[in-house]
C-alpha cells in the first residue's frame, strides 16, 4: 500500500470548513504601490503569517511593479522578482498560488491553502487599461474571479488617475473598469455580478481643502477624524451611487502617501505632496433585490442574492491597517483582513485521484483517477505530480494526459502509467493533482504520499549520504 499523510492545511480545513451549516473562512489582503523598488527580503509581517485563525485565502495586490519594456517581456517568460518573494514565502507554509494576472505595473495574486484548491473553480482573469488614452497600461485595473465552494468571488487591484485636481477621473475610470470588464462567464460576466467583489489598489484618492500644516498636525496628534470628510473618496460616495454600494472600514492608520523612502517620515522634497489615503481596500456583497433600510452592523453585509439563494454569505473586516516598518516605496502597504461566514455550495471533489502501490523511479508507476460529478472535461486535461509544498498548478514534477478518446463515465476508474523516468530519483513527499483546462485550476487533489528513494539515486550517487552526491 501506499503510505500516504495529511495536506498541509488539511487539519485546519477539516476543523474550520465542516460538512453542513455555516462555515468560515479567513480572507487577508494587502495594497501597495511598490514605486518600482524590488522587494524587501521579508514579507512574513506583511502576510501575518502566524496569525490565529489561520489565514486560508490571500490576495496580494501591487502597483508600479518594474514595468520597463525588456523587464516587462522577461516577466512573461519567467516570475517577476515579486511574485517570488510572495510564493517562495507562502509555499512552505502549505499556500499554492490559485491564479495571477499582469498588466504592466498592475499586479494581482490570489493564493489558497492547498486544501481548498479542488473547490476553486472557473478561474478568469482580465484587464482593463484606463490612463493615456489606454496606451501602454500605465493605469487601470486587473482581476481575477472564481468560485470558492460554489460563492462567485472576485478580486479588482486598480491604480487610477494621480494628482489633487482629478478625482472626477478616478470616479470616471472605477466606473468604466466596473462597467466594461467582461470574463465570458455566462452568470457572472462582470465585477458586480459576483456574490462578493473586492477591490484594492492605489486609489488615488487624496485629502481636498486642509493645508499641509493641519494635515501633519492632525496626523501627528492622531486625530485623524478629522480629514476623513476632506477624503474625497468619502465625499464621492455621497454623490455617486455606485460607490455607496463599496463597504470601507474606518480610516484609523496614518494616510500611506507620500513618505521618504526608508523612512516614517512624509514627503520632505521640493515638491512636498501633502499626506493621503491613496492606498485602499473596499469591497461589495451583491445587495438583496430591495436594499436594506437600516444595517445593525456596519462593518458585516450579507447576501442572500434576491433571497432565493439557499447558501448566504457574510463578510466582515477584522482588521484594516497599514505596516510602517517597510520602506521600499514611497506608498506603505495597507492590510484588510476579513471573516467569510459561507455555507458550501459542494463538499465533494468533482475528480478523484490516487496513487497505486508502492512509487519510486525504479518502475513505471501507477495513479487512478475517477470523475465523481459531471463537469466540460477535456482531453486536454492532465494530472501533474506535485512535490508538497509547490507553489502553483505550474510547479509539477512531471505531469501525464488523461485518457484520449472517449471521456469517463462517471464513478469509471481510469488507471494511467508514469513513465519511471519521470518520477523524481530522490523520492519524498508527493501529491497528484488533476487540473481541468476548461476551469484552469486544479480540481482534484491526492493525499501526499511517500516516494521511495531509488536504487538508481544510490547507484549514480545522488543520495544525501554520499559525499560524492549532492551534498558534498
């Protein structure tokens, strides 16, 4: 038999994501235009890593990412330097990056504990290029939408239209994102369609009317109160409808533009930009066909999706702040992190996979997998081997097609051979994952289980052992 161990994370799904009634899950978030600056070597403070609970979904998003045009075309063939740092941090920890879209300096990443993976489904991204004209991507938004246990969820990382005098524009623009991103999805082909939308990004949003002194000076003293009502965020959301249906938490962090770089201390240049609350994080819970006439909490919202819907959601903010110890950028990054009260649309993987026997590089090796609900399968299809602790759908050892021809029955056990030269020498820990085209996730995953060391690794010295090996 195959020995075979829990996922990282499978203990935590298994307590906080039960069968029936409500469940939650812990969703945490961060903003930050990074001015072109390369990513500090730590970013465990940013991701919180060893919060209680856990964290099972992140969303990362990133403004002016080094977007010149040969550093920008290196990014399409290989990871920018700062989806790295955030996967190489986030892997160890049992996170797998779920999806990710660029444009140009825009950035979004969405990761999930390996855990959830299978019931991530319908991955889409887009984008959407506003600024000069809509040349070259220089403002805009990006996204990434998917089903999480069967609730539409979708992310919008924008950075809209600079400078004091436009924030017309910026309304303009975050209206036009909203109103024009379309995923070719046929029940939820735009951002306002889902069950729960969030949107983050440098805003643009500044501090209308007060001076710079008053502004320092109420910074300085924390009395922060008293810009909100100059926020011009805030004072479009009077005006404008559509914004009234964004939820905010309160703005109890220090604006997070525009500082020195490598230090707390506030634009000293010549040009001496005056502080702002540039850096947002907001988000939307699709209202009830007639809108609510009071709300007993401000900071939770629920949907019931014109009240047919058997399976609510509720969304509150726990935490909205920002983190003045990194100084790469002139922007310090803000934290949103939320509770998402859900109950599961499906508890059931849509395609079964496991291991057969005893696996190691000296034999040919066996997998089943079994589709256990109908879904569009494809021949293109393919179940890749992954090492635990991988970073995305991408990260495999080696990968082997579906059946060609005719696609499974369901409950059909299909058995596939892995050609031994395939399977890694050295052998240890392994999961297999089945990864649909049509939905571009990973929709089936096995437990880890053992890979043996080979006799071959022994035999060309590569066994941590020997000091001839790899080790020396």
């Amino acid at each position: 038999m195959t020995s075979q161990t829990s996922l990282p994370g499978e203990e935590m799904s298994a307590g906080r994501f039960r069968s029936g009634g409500k469940d939650k899950c812990r969703l945490h978030m961060v903003t930050w235009n990074v001015a072109t600056a390369e990513p500090p070597e730590d970013v465990t403070a940013l991701l919180q890593l060893d919060v209680q609970p856990p964290t099972d979904l992140y969303a990362i998003g990133l403004q002016e990412v080094n977007a010149t045009p040969v550093r920008f075309i290196s990014d399409l063939i290989v990871e920018d330097s700062w989806s790295h740092v955030f996967m190489n941090t986030l892997a160890p920890r049992g996170f797998v990056k779920v999806t990710s879209v660029r444009m140009q300096g825009l950035l979004l990443l969405v990761f999930a504990k390996q855990a959830h993976l299978p019931y991530i489904r319908n991955i889409r991204t887009t984008y959407t290029r506003t600024g000069i004209f809509g040349y070259w991507g220089n403002k805009g938004g990006v996204s990434a939408r998917f089903s999480f246990y069967g609730h539409m969820v979708c992310f919008l990382n924008c950075h809209l239209a600079a400078h004091m005098n436009y924030t017309l524009q910026r309304v303009d623009e975050f209206e036009h994102i909203l109103e024009t991103q379309d995923f070719d999805i046929e029940d939820t082909p735009q951002i306002r369609d889902h069950k729960v939308a969030f949107c983050l990004g440098d805003l643009n949003f500044r501090i209308s009317d007060h001076g710079l002194h008053f502004l320092r000076s109420s910074i300085n003293s924390g009395r922060l109160n008293l810009l909100w009502d100059k926020d011009q965020l805030n004072m479009m959301k009077k005006k404008e409808p559509f914004l009234q249906e964004f939820e905010e938490g309160p703005l109890n962090f220090k604006p997070t533009y525009k500082f020195d770089r490598n230090s707390d201390t506030y634009d000293t240049s010549g040009k001496k930009r005056k502080p702002a609350w540039t850096d947002r994080i907001l988000w939307r819970v699709k209202p009830k066909s007639l809108p609510s006439e009071d709300d007993d909490d401000e900071k939770a919202s629920t949907s019931t999706d014109d009240g047919q819907d058997e399976c609510p959601i509720l969304v509150t903010q726990d935490k909205y702040t920002s983190d003045m110890s990194y100084g790469v950028s002139d922007h310090k990054p803000v934290i949103a992190t939320f509770s998402v009260e859900l109950k599961k649309g499906y508890d059931t993987t849509l395609v079964h996979v496991s291991p057969v026997g005893v696996w190691s590089a000296d034999q040919d090796a066996l997998l089943t997998y079994t589709v256990q609900e109908d879904f569009m399968s494809s021949t293109w299809d393919w179940i890749g081997l992954y090492k635990v602790g991988f970073k995305s759908a991408s990260d495999y050892e080696t990968f082997v097609w579906v059946r060609e021809g005719e696609l499974p029955e369901i409950n059909e056990v299909i058995q596939i051979s892995v050609d031994k030269d395939e399977i890694p020498l050295l052998g240890g820990q392994y999961v297999l994952g089945y990864y649909s085209t049509n939905m571009q996730s990973i929709i089936g995953l096995s437990t880890s289980f053992q890979i043996l060391e080979s006799k071959r690794a022994v035999m060309e010295g590569l066994v941590p052992e020997d000091v001839n090996g790899l080790n020396k």
